[in-house]
C-alpha cells in the first residue's frame, strides 16, 4: 500500500455490505471490511499495520437475513480499535476524508476490531480526542453485516511503522483541525512518565531517578492517566520542551504540536521507535526530535522473549545526561550519576513485585561484570 498514491483514494458505493468479525474470534487479523455489490472486496477497506501487512481479509457475503439496512449516505471509517495507540493512529486514519464530505453525510460506520458488549464504547472514552480531530458526526459500529444505501470509501491515510509519514492529505487535515479549538495551557516543560502505569506496562529501570534529574532542570513531571484527554492536548500545545519514552502520548504531540517544540525521546526497548516517532512528528508539525539512545539491556517479563510494551529499558544516565544536553534539552553542569548495581536490582525487585511476575536480561547481563 502506498500512501502517495492518491488514485481513487475516494470511492462512492451504492447498497454496499460493511461486514464485521463475527464473535467467534477476538484476533486482529480476520475477515471484516467492505463488499460491493457483487461480493468483492472494496480495496480502499483494507486496514493496513505496514505498507505490506493487511489487517483484515474478505470476508464471505453474509447470508441476506443476518444483513440489517441503513438508509442515508455514510463514511467507512475503518476498524475501531479499544487500545489507545491504536485508537488514535489507525482508527483515525480515514478521517482526512472528513474535508471533502462532512456536509455530504449522515455518519462514520466502522468495524470494531472483536465484538465488545459495547461497540461503541471506544468512541465514548476517546470523545474528546474525536472532538479535538473535528470528528463531530453520528458513529454506527455494528455487531452484524450492514446494507448501506450510498457508502463512501476513503483509503487509509496514517498508521504504524512505514505508514507513520501519513499521506499529504492526512498532514493537511491534521494540520488544519486537530486541536485547533484546544486552548494551549500548561508547563513549558514537561517530561511523559510511565512511573505510575498499571502493572502489565513497561518503562524504564529507576524512572524515579530520572524524575529527579529532569524535576532539578524545571521540568513538571506529567501523568497523562490522569488528565482529562483535553487536558493533555492543551498541555501538549504548550510545552516548549518534551521529554518521553517511546509512547503512545507522542502521537498526539505529532497532531497539536508546533515548529517551536523540542522533544527528547528516550530509547526505553530495543525496538527502532524513536525514528518512528521523530519521521510523524518532523512531517505532521515541523517539531524538533532527538533521539536520546543510552539503552543498556532490555529486562523482560519472564514469559517473553523479547522487547515489547511490558519490557523495562536499563539505562545509563550519565549518558542520557550528555545527549540531552547536546540536544539543549537540559542545562545542568553536574552529570548525572548511573544507577547502581544495588539500585538497579532493587527497582528489578520493585516491579517484579508490582507485575507478579519475574524479569530476565535480553541480553547476557555484564552491566556491573
């Protein structure tokens, strides 16, 4: 799939089929999109994770009794994710389209990614963010196959991996709707914690530490769990300095951002993110990124194997120190102190406590050899 190819990007159906899963399967990767009317997959519903991975497949033409009908002209919006990464990159990617249609139809109809007892219970937890992005119309995210009378059909334009650059027409919409109504309020610098993230999330080793070093630099240490989804808008629109780990929060700096903002991100995983990150925010707002690389080892949940969400990065902070300040991110004169031996294994016991769970080294552990 290629993003810059805008060739039929907008597509009109007539009494088009919108074919969710069925219950029977809580993957990601299932049969779920839109039919026209001879049965066909409709190219433009395909969900894309990269440019060469598809998320959904066809599916079969349901039978005409399970198939309810809507009547009025609707937007496929593509697949509703519970997640929030996944909510704000890849359920949001058609929403470019709103430019040209959104005084040309009812509502946005998607397809969840498994049946929930609620469907449209993401659309409730993200509501502000929707508001933020200029989605303001009816949503429809059905249990069963639908009968659309006239369905448009916009390719998708954003999401993960090689798709982070978005397409020009999803840059345009960004950049002219997302957090344009959103007042800029808050500290000028702000560093993303993860330090009091439920169990199961990932982070670095000694955070608290790290909080300490950037709290000294006049940082505000930022929990975005607790704040309202505008509020964290309008504290990312503020920031002039942001410091994070690879996180989803970023995202969102990449839509309400600005070309006066420096943003640190620390390497917390060895997962290529961070160039990830700095390609949406360089393209979307004109940002200012440095990827801060002191990573030592990855310590893993004992029933992985590899780094992931639930993974704590050990890192050297007198050399996250000299990136930083390189980066003009911090000013301090004082280097900062690495964790100890001690330290290091006291935050391992802390968080193996917290998950239930134990960590093991990715790689072979000659931190302190």
């Amino acid at each position: 799939m290629n993003l810059n190819d805008d060739t039929d990007d907008l597509v009109l159906l007539e009494n088009a089929l919108v074919v969710p899963p069925g219950p029977e399967t809580k993957s990601k990767w299932q049969p779920s999109g839109v039919l026209d009317g001879s049965g066909a997959l409709v190219e433009n519903s395909i969900s894309w994770s990269t440019s060469q991975s598809k998320v959904n497949n066809p599916p079969e033409m349901p039978a005409p009794k399970t198939v309810k009908d809507i009547s009025g002209t609707y937007m496929f919006a593509g697949i509703s994710y519970g997640h929030f990464g996944h909510f704000i990159t890849e359920s949001l990617s058609r929403v470019w389209a709103l430019d040209e249609l959104r005084d040309k139809i009812d509502g946005l109809i998607f397809t969840p990614k498994f049946q929930m007892r609620d469907n449209l219970r993401p659309f409730e937890v993200y509501r502000e963010i929707l508001d933020a992005m200029g989605v303001d119309l009816p949503i429809i995210c059905p249990d069963g196959p639908v009968r659309v009378s006239k369905l448009y059909v916009p390719k998708q334009g954003f999401g993960l991996g090689d798709l982070i650059g978005g397409s020009e027409k999803f840059r345009s919409y960004i950049q002219k709707y997302a957090g344009s109504s959103i007042p800029s309020k808050g500290a000028e610098k702000i560093y993303i914690s993860r330090s009091r993230l439920p169990s199961g999330r990932g982070g670095l080793l000694g955070e608290s530490k790290l909080e300490e070093y950037l709290t000294a630099e006049g940082y505000e240490i930022f929990h975005p769990q607790y704040e309202t989804k505008q509020d964290q808008l309008s504290q990312y629109k503020a920031a002039r300095n942001i410091i994070a780990v690879d996180c989803s929060p970023l995202h969102l700096v990449g839509y309400v951002g600005n070309s006066d903002q420096r943003v640190g991100i620390l390497t917390r995983r060895s997962m290529d993110f961070g160039k990830m990150f700095t390609q949406q925010l360089s393209l979307f707002r004109g940002i200012d990124c440095h990827v801060i690389d002191a990573l030592v080892n990855d310590w893993l949940p004992a029933n992985s194997n590899r780094p992931s969400r639930s993974s704590f990065g050990e890192v050297r902070f007198s050399e996250m120190y000299r990136q930083l300040k390189a980066a003009g991110l911090i000013e301090g004169t004082t280097p900062w102190e690495d964790l100890t031996q001690e330290e290091r294994d006291a935050d391992l016991a802390r968080i193996a406590e917290a998950h239930k769970l134990a960590f093991k080294p990715f790689k072979p552990d000659e931190s302190y050899a």
